[in-house]
C-alpha cells in the first residue's frame, strides 16, 4: 500500500483536524440526515409533516403512504446497503492487490456477474426483462447467475493467483479476464431481440429503484452475510498492509485470508450487480475518502468508516439521479462518476507527485 | 425494362464501382454476377404482373431528355405528416427530412432525379438518388405495409430479421427466397447489404451514432432514405409517411390515393368519440429499473388517446418522444386512473406483477383495466401492430374506442390490443 492519501486538507485545515470521536459522530448524524432527506424529497413532493405522519402511520393517502413505504424505502435501504457492499469490498480489493485503484470491479469480478445477467436476460430469448418476469424464481436465478458468474471468474483469478505470486500480474490478469468475458457478453448482445438488448442497456446504467421489498428480502441478507465474512478479514488485511512476507511471518495463512476476501468481494459485489447493474466509480472512491478522513491505514477503522461514507455517498448519488421536483431522472452511473472520478483522478495525479518526488 | 433490370442488378457493371470504392467489395460484387442474374431472373418473372397497372414513363427511364418538360405530372401534397417536405423541379425532385429525431439535430436531403436525366448541380450536401429506384431494403417492419401498398414488393430485395415478420406477403417472399436478411443497428451486415448493392435503404435513426443503421450505409456510398415516422405526432403523420416512399419510385398518385383512403376512415372513426360525455383516464408504458417510460405527450400515441375520446394524464406534456419518469411521480398521477395501455412485452397480469409488485398499486391493475398492443404475435414475438397497425390507424383508433367507449362500437372486434388477464 502506498503511503495513506490525505484527503482531509482540501475541506479541513491541518491545525484544526476534528478528532476521531467527532468525525464518527458527523459521519453519523450525516447518514441520518441524508436517509431523511431521501424520505422527504423526490419527484412528488411531499410535506415533511405529511411524510412523518405516514412514518406513523397516520397518513390517509394512500398513494403518499405506498410512495413513501414501497418506493422511497426500498430503494433508500437498496442504496445503503449497495454502497457499503461495493465500498467494503474495493477496501479489500485495494488492501489485497496493494493498488490504489483496485475494486471490486477491476478483476474481472463484475463482468462475471455482467455474463451471468446476461446469459439469464439474453440467453432465454424469452424477452425477459432484468427485473423479473416470472417471480420469485426469476430473481433467484439472476441473482444465483450474478454470483456464480462472479465466483467463476474469481475461482479462475484465484487459481492463476497460486502460480503467479504478484499482485499486480494477478491485476492486470484479472482485467483481462474480464475484457475477455464482457466479449462474450457483447456476443450475446449480438444475437439478441431489440427489447432484451434494451432491458440489458437500461440495466448497465445501474439502478436502486427497481429494487422492491420482495427483491431487497433475498438482496439484504446477501449483502449482510458479505459484509460479515468482511469482517473476519479486517486483521488478515492489517498485515497484507505489511506486505505478505511479514504476515506469512506472523503466522498468518494467507491462503485462506485470500479466499475469505474473494469469497465475500464476489458476494458483496455479485449481489449487487444481479440487482442495482454494474454500479461503477463508489468502490474504487469511497477507501481514499476514508483513508485520507480517517488519516489512518487500519482497517479496524477503515471498515466501519468505508461502510458508513460508502453508504452515505451511495444515498447522495441516488438523490441527485433522481432530480428532486421533476418527473424526469437521471442514470445512476452518471452520478456515481461525477462523484468518484475526481476522488479518482486525484489518487492518480498524487501519486504521480509522490513517485516524482 | 427486362434488359434495364439485368444491367442495373449486375455487379460487373463499371458504374457499380464508382459508388463503392472500396476494392473487396468490388470483388464481391464480382462474385456477384451469377446469383445477381438469377435474381434478376426471378425478378423479371414476379415483376410481371405488377407492371401491368401502371405503364407511363414516370415508371422507367427517360431517353431523350427534354429540359423543359415536366417529368412529374403526379405531385405529392402533404397534409398530415410534419417531418418530410418535397418539392418538385422539373426533372427533379428535392425532398427534406429536416429532424429525424430531433430538433435541431441532422438532417438529411434528397435530390430525387429521374432515370435518363442530368443530376441537378449544387447539390453537394445531399443524396443524389436516380428515381424510380428499382431495389431497396427496408430495416424496420412498420415500413412492410407502404412497400406492399404502393406495389414494390417486387422491388424488395432485403429486410432486417426474418423472424419477426407477421405480413403475410413478406413472409411468401421469404419462403420464396426473394429477399435477404441483412440486420440492422448493431447486428447489420453492411458487406452483406452492399452486396446486394440496393438502390436505397429505408431505416430510421435515433441520434445514437454507436446504434443508427444509417451513417454506416451513406459511408459505404449506398443510399439512406431516413424515416422519422415515428416522431410524428398524429397517427395519420405516421401513416402519411407511404408518401415519402412513394417518391424514390415515382407512385405519388398511388400513394395519394391509399393515403386518403385511411385519412377519411380515420376521420370518420374519429368522428364517433366527438361528443362523448366523459373521458376516461389513461396512461401508458411501464417501468424498466424503476424508470417509468411514459408516451410523451405530443406523440401520436397521445393524439390516439385523444382521439379515442380519453384523457391521457400526461397530455400537457409537450414531447414527441417517450418520457423517462420517476415511479412515483407516475404512481402519484395515475394511481387512480381509469386504464392503462402499452405494457411491453407482458402478455398477462401475472408477469406484470412478478416483473415489479408495485404494480398492483394502480387502479387499472386492479380493476383488469389493463390493455396491451400485442394480440398478434408471430412464434419469434413479431409484432403484426407494429406492420399493418402503421397503414390502418382508424383500426387502432377503433381498439381503442371500444376499449374506453365500447358503447360506440359495439360490433368492433379488438385487433391489435387485448385485455391482460
């Protein structure tokens, strides 16, 4: 790993750094603030007494009571959990591969969800759309072919990974990989019918709100069950940061940390790509925010904190998509790169600067 | 005009060369020459009986030019349609679609000579397209209709995908072998369509340069005839655009002729809904993803809604293309509504709601006031609304009028929509 970015300086200054009990606290009450907002705002706009009698059920609307209770919530629990999930698991992508700009996406793991998608969506040549067609059933088997296809593709990294030692040939392995299974997925494409390649289009902007309650009750325990494998890692990853010579040193078996981290990425990022699409730029963005928030390199910090801003930002980037008080929204996608490409480029241009210096 | 086929449909020809530069397809071109000829062949048998009813020289090639005659006694007026202008210059016609999808976006022009005559000079930003054409290639099913109408079936040497067509005349010459199966947007074979070197090409564009079927086509030097149709907003400027094919072959007075036809039973149709009481509410699409996508409320589909005598919830909405909406801001206007319409591919209520099971939060859903175009599926999900509903809008109109007003027409029976069950 490189040396810890520091973020903190573009918004707080050196002197007056809060301390960390504070920065938990903002953090929190951000999270907070945030899930109201999305509660209160969007395309209808609804008083926010009317939105707290409904929270207690008062409300006599019925459209405003299933409007705030059947689309605001799933979709705002969809975003919480999406973005912790694919936060979480770019911590561990970045910690294992010791590169700045690794994520969940960069092994090739999200085009083997993307294959699996397709191959359910394209493959049936029955018009299916993504979100289902025929219940329950439907869902289960995109959100099986979403995993499996990620698991897959990171079986096959991680077999290649005993062989080839470096990280960074297991990056750079890893995209080709995917480069290699998004051909296939483009072959699909290929001999598809005009709606299932628009179904598959639309799914590729990535999405929060087709997520219902029925969809988010298979969802959520994925991703709790992800982020609990996640953090049985967080030592094994304190002492990848000391390189893998001293945690073989330390007794640590580095084998089966490797394959806890992989098994729990693929679910963490499989489930949310069978779900929400392929949602780019949170996973690689969220660790440098809190690397450089924190000022720390420990992932008995970083986890809960990565969590917390992965969330946060995930929520932010489905407000602005929805563009509060029009009809009208936005792909997700775009909003996630607007947020997470900056944080991106400077990760780039600062390390550029370290190396030279 | 035998002769005239075998030379035009033969590769070797040298003219053949200087419209597709690129050497290898020359030489397929020159591979050409057997199966061309049998094409040709096969042609001048099927083009037999067509030829009969319209024997007049805007028919054929011009021998000896006489710059002062008019070589286009029928002239086109244009009534309904809003995306295509024509005028006419002696031996020349020009022809404008001025925003294929958009304002303000491209545009394309024709300049439409007529066989044996001089192309105009000037012109350098347009197709220059010699009339009448004699062999084309259609890329999408809503054209099949106005190829049969105007009596080019014989001219029709390719189409986008066997599979989903439903007209039975287009379905004969594929079991016949007549024509050829060239894809389109990302899937078209553009050495395969240059191959068989048509005359022109009748597709549409969307904007989306990584999609359209059209800027591949012009580049190779073959000639696009750009449909907007779809962005008209009456049914009968949708229909009215057998017009714009009518003028790369000269049948304006055959087009003219359909035309009104359809135009004066739509009106009469129309007609009926004039003094209805009350009109229910409606609102069409549905949700991909959570976004909602909603007729725009300047597009025929809104102008059918009016006209069948409902009140589409978003007709003050002023797009001619689809809306992208938010879930709830459609649940919160149509909640309540009376029916809903277009619901993609669903063929019951049970996909609709397994696909997303907020559904059932509508009024319409509930009540089993849902309506979907598609009765007439061929086995590979070919839609027949999209071909024969294009050139019989008083028969959509009369769907949808014994949907919302069945009183109306109480001997109607519902032909491209169905109640979902």
């Amino acid at each position: 790993m490189a040396k810890p970015f520091n973020i903190a300086h573009c918004f707080i200054s050196g002197r007056n750094r809060p301390s960390r009990a504070v920065l938990w606290g903002m953090l929190s009450f951000m999270l907070i603030f945030l899930f109201l907002l999305a509660l209160s705002v969007g395309s209808v706009s609804i008083p926010l007494e009317t939105t707290l009698d409904i929270l207690m059920h008062k409300g006599e609307d019925l459209v405003l009571h299933r409007i705030i209770w059947d689309l605001r919530f799933p979709k705002i629990f969809t975003a919480l959990l999406a973005g912790a999930a694919l936060s979480v698991s770019g911590l561990q992508m970045q910690t294992l591969f010791r590169n700045a700009l690794a994520g969940p996406f960069v092994l090739g793991i999200n085009a083997g969800a993307g294959l699996g998608v397709a191959l359910v969506v394209l493959g049936t040549g029955a018009g299916i759309t993504l979100m289902g067609n025929a219940g329950l059933i439907a869902q289960l088997s995109l959100f099986l072919a979403s995993i499996l296809g990620a698991a897959s593709v990171l079986i096959v990294v991680l077999s290649l990974s005993q062989r080839v030692q470096n990280n960074v040939t297991l990056l750079i392995v890893g995209l080709i990989f995917g480069m290699m299974v998004n051909s296939l997925v483009s072959v699909l494409i290929y001999f598809s019918e005009p709606e299932e390649i628009q179904s598959y289009l639309i799914w590729t902007f990535g999405s929060f709100r087709g997520v219902t309650w029925d969809k988010l009750a298979v969802l959520a325990p994925a991703i709790l069950s992800g982020l609990m494998i996640a953090l049985t890692t967080v030592k094994p990853l304190n002492a990848l940061l000391l390189g893998e010579t001293y945690a073989r040193s330390m007794g640590l078996s580095l084998k089966s940390a490797r394959r806890l981290i992989i098994m729990s990425t693929a679910i963490l990022a499989g489930s949310v790509t069978a779900f929400c699409g392929p949602i780019g730029f949170l996973g690689i963005a969220v660790p440098h925010l809190c690397r450089g928030l924190f000022r720390t390199s420990d992932h008995r910090v970083l986890f809960p904190a990565v969590l917390l801003i992965g969330a946060a930002l995930a929520l932010i980037s489905e407000i602005a998509a929805q563009l509060p008080g029009t009809q009208q929204t936005l792909p997700l996608n775009a909003i996630t790169a607007l947020l997470g490409g900056p944080v991106i480029l400077w990760v780039i241009l600062k390390r550029r600067i370290a190396v030279n210096a | 005009m035998g002769a005239e086929i075998i030379k035009e449909r033969d590769g070797a020809r040298p003219e053949g060369f200087s419209v597709h530069p690129d050497t290898s397809v020359s030489r397929l071109m020159f591979r050409r020459n057997l199966f061309g000829s049998l094409l040709a062949l096969a042609f001048l048998l099927s083009a037999h009986g067509a030829q009969g009813e319209e024997v007049q020289t805007s028919e054929g090639c011009v021998s000896n030019y006489d710059q002062n005659k008019d070589y286009f006694p029928d002239k086109l007026k244009v009534d309904h349609a809003e995306g295509f202008e024509v005028s006419y210059h002696k031996h020349y016609k020009r022809v404008k679609v001025a925003a294929p999808w958009k304002e303000g976006g491209e545009s394309f022009e024709y300049v439409l000579v007529q066989c044996g005559t001089p192309a105009p000079k000037g012109f350098e930003q347009a197709q220059i397209v010699t009339v009448p054409a004699k062999t084309l290639i259609v890329l999408s099913t809503t054209y099949f209709y106005f190829v049969e109408g105007l009596g080019l079936l014989d001219r029709l040497i390719g189409i986008a995908n066997f599979k989903r067509v439903n007209s039975p005349a287009i379905l004969k010459l594929i079991a016949r072998k007549k024509i050829a199966e060239v894809g389109r947007n990302v899937d078209l074979n553009l050495e395969y369509t240059a191959r068989l070197n048509p005359d022109i090409v009748m597709t549409y564009g969307t904007g989306n340069p990584y999609r359209d079927s059209y800027g591949p086509l012009m580049q190779f030097g073959i000639r696009v005839g750009v449909f907007a149709e779809y962005m008209e907003p009456t049914p009968l400027g949708r229909a009215e655009w057998i017009k714009f094919m009518a003028l790369f072959f000269n049948r304006e007075k055959k087009a003219a002729l359909l035309f009104d036809n359809i135009a004066r039973q739509y009106e009469a149709v129309k007609q009926g809904t004039k003094k209805v009481a009350t009109r229910p509410t409606v609102f069409t699409g549905k949700s991909i993803d959570g976004t909602w996508y909603m007729s725009g409320g300047n597009s025929y589909m809104a102008a059918f809604l009016k006209d069948a005598g409902a009140h589409f919830l978003w007709s003050d909405n002023t797009s001619r293309r689809s809306l992208h909406l938010d879930f709830e801001s459609v649940l919160k206007k149509a909640a309540d509504a009376d029916y809903w319409l277009n619901t993609g591919l669903w063929k019951s209520l049970a996909e609709g709601r397994a696909e997303d099971a907020r559904y059932a939060f509508f009024a319409a859903f509930k009540a089993g006031r849902i309506y979907n175009n598609n009765a007439l599926l061929n086995s590979e999900g070919g839609n027949d609304y999209w071909e024969r509903g294009i050139v019989n809008p008083h028969l959509v109109l009369a769907d949808m009028i014994k949907i919302f007003h069945p009183e109306l027409l109480p001997d109607h029976k519902l032909e491209w929509y169905r109640p979902l069950e």
